[in-house]
C-alpha cells in the first residue's frame, strides 16, 4: 500500500514559523527608526500618511537612509506613528 503526500504528513507536526533574531532585530530598528524620523520631521509623517502605497511608504523612508521590506512595513503600519492608526490605505 502506498501513501499519497496527504496521508504522510498529515500526522507530522510542524513547528510554529519564527523569524530569524537577526531579522527580527533588524525590522525592530527600522521600525525604531521610523517612529524617531516621524516624531523629528514632521513632513516625513505626512508623506507617510499621504503615501497611496507601502512600496511608496517604503521610497519616502528610502530617501531617509530606513530600509524596510515591503512586508515589514505593511505589519507595522499602525504603529508608525503615534495615533497608531494605520498610516496609509496600502
């Protein structure tokens, strides 16, 4: 008898995804480093809110010396800034 891919690991257990430190880390001090620019430079935040995409998002902070994946950015988005709400409709 033959088992089909299903079958064979449907009683596997796989562990929960982690993100590795190093990454973690890094997306930790760009988010950091969003939140200081944004409370320094106000016009940075209004570019922020008035961004009509992440990947636009993620050119305003580019042009800032902040790099930040597209993905990143898109999970933290509401924590940017300080009213918490999301900062642009993405």
């Amino acid at each position: 008898m033959t088992t089909t891919p299903s079958e064979s690991t449907a009683g596997s257990a796989h562990p929960p995804f982690q993100s590795h430190p190093e990454h973690a880390e890094a997306v930790s001090q760009a988010i950091r480093a969003i939140q200081q620019l944004a409370l320094e430079q106000p016009d940075v935040a209004a570019a922020l809110r008035a961004a009509a995409s992440t990947d636009e998002a993620r050119h305003v902070l580019l042009a800032h010396g902040i790099t930040i994946s597209n993905e990143a950015l898109w999970r933290h988005r509401g924590s940017l800034l300080k009213e918490g709400q999301p900062t642009w409709r993405g």
